[in-house]
C-alpha cells in the first residue's frame, strides 16, 4: 500500500509481520514508537513534520497493532524490542532517533538500555521507568472491552474515545478497520493486557540508568493529566542528571496528538542541542 507521502513496508520477524510506514526523507534517522492500543497513524502529523525537517522518518505498528500480526504468541517486553532492532536493520536505519509514546516509550527506552550503539538518540512522550502497577491490566481491560463497538461513523467514534478532545478522538478513529457492520478496532483487547504484564509487576530503573544516549521526556499537563508523576520524573532525573524535560500545557497523555507541531519542535530543538 503507498499514499503520496508515506509507503508501505514489510516484514516477518521470527515469523511474526511487522508493517512500517516510512515517510522517506533524507537526514538523522527516526523511528516513531506508538502506545497501547495505538496504531502507526497516530504519528503522521509529527512524521510529516520531522521528514520536511530534514529526518528519513519510518512509524512501526508494534506487534499486536494495527496491520502487524494481530495474535502474536510473544508479546514480552524482549520481543518489542527485537522488533526494533529488526526494524532498524532491515530497513537500513543508521543510528536512529528513537521516539515512542506511552508502552512506546517504554519499548524505545528499554532498547536504548540493551542496544545502547542503535540510538543516536531518545525521546519519551509520557513515557518513563514506572513502577509495578497491580490493577493496570484490569484497568485497561475494562476499559477496552466497554468500547461500543462497531462504531457507526469515525465521528462517533471519534466523540467517543476522545472524550472531548477532538484530535485525541480523531487520532484513535483512524486506526480503526472498517467491516460490513462498522469500525472495529485492529487489536485483540487479550493481547494488550497481556503486553503490559511485566509493566504490571515491575520497574525498570536499572535499565533506565543504563541508558547513554541523549535523552528527552515530554510530559502531559492540564485537565487530562499525565501519566509521570512529579516523583517518577525526580526520580529519572537524580539518576540521569543530563536528561532534557519539558511539559506541553493543556494536553494529557495523548500529548502527540494534541500538540504535533509543538512536538517536532521540541525534539527538532533537542535534537540540534545534543547531536
């Protein structure tokens, strides 16, 4: 599949499809890492801006997600980021700058800790070490499973799973699959619960010290909160003192989608800081 700004690429890691969108472009590689329950889409208004920027700029559809094998067997924090290194290799990125939201994040940050020659850099949106977190999957599996589903339109969608915050709403509608009887999401709610449940019960903060490479955390403000707490972050920071933070006021957890081009210019001035 190809559009006018983006093709289509894939291929089979260990037997499991893995579907990219590269941006093309020419300049520092990147890599765009969506969240939970998300899709490859999520990250086109902040792809388009970082390729016209001067970045070769590719989005994954994590294992799980969106056009990746829906039913994976391995759904480890390991096999995440063997999908990234695969990723990388396969499509020739040299060094590239890791970016990902949310369990994005997450996969972005534990393989800068394990494969610390692949990024050039790393950036966290809501994203962080975390802690063990007992009730997160039941949390997430409730909410998933009282998604009204099919939705009728992508506007009722969209009103829905926004909850009031149009482009967050907007950003999720797109990644839904059209069928006969309407839009139905492109992942099996089992499958999700079932790719947090090391985040459930542990941190990561050896992994996160380890990490070398130049590092930005970008925050959610406002009424819709974050998921970092000033804690968590004091925290990353007194082990990590040369990392770079910043917060987008009036935005939450789906900060990607509610400030794209504050975004690019976060990580564009980041990135023409440190490299």
């Amino acid at each position: 599949m190809t559009s006018s700004c983006w093709s289509e690429r894939l291929l089979i890691r260990d037997g499991v499809r893995l579907v990219c969108r590269d941006w093309g472009g020419s300049g520092p590689d990147v890599l765009l890492l969506h969240g939970l329950a998300g899709h490859v889409g999520e990250w086109d208004d902040t792809a388009r801006l970082l390729r016209d920027s001067g970045h070769r700029v590719v989005a994954l559809d994590q294992r799980g997600h969106g056009a990746s094998e829906r039913q994976p067997g391995d759904v480890s924090r390991a096999a995440y980021v063997a999908d990234v290194v695969a990723v990388a290799d396969e499509l020739g990125l040299d060094r590239p700058v890791l970016v990902g939201q949310s369990l994005g994040g997450s996969t972005a940050l534990l393989t800068a800790a394990a494969h610390p020659a692949l990024p050039r850099a790393l950036v966290l949106v809501e994203a962080g070490p975390g802690g063990a977190n007992a009730g997160v999957q039941e949390q997430i599996c409730g909410w998933l499973r009282a998604w009204p589903v099919p939705f009728p339109s992508r506007e009722v969608a969209a009103a829905y799973l926004g909850g009031g915050r149009e482009p967050v709403g907007e950003g999720w509608a797109r990644g839904l699959e059209e069928r006969p009887d309407g839009l139905w999401p492109r992942f099996d709610p089992e499958v999700m619960v079932r790719s947090l449940d090391e985040i459930a019960t542990r941190a990561f903060w050896d992994e996160w010290a380890a990490i070398t490479c130049p590092t930005l955390t970008v925050l959610g403000q406002g009424e819709q909160g974050g998921i970092i707490s000033g804690a968590e972050y004091a925290e990353m920071v007194r082990l990590r003192p040369s990392l770079h933070g910043a917060s987008l006021p009036g935005t939450g957890h789906d900060a990607h989608l509610e400030r794209p081009g504050v975004l690019h210019r976060l990580i564009v001035d980041f990135l023409g800081r440190t490299l």
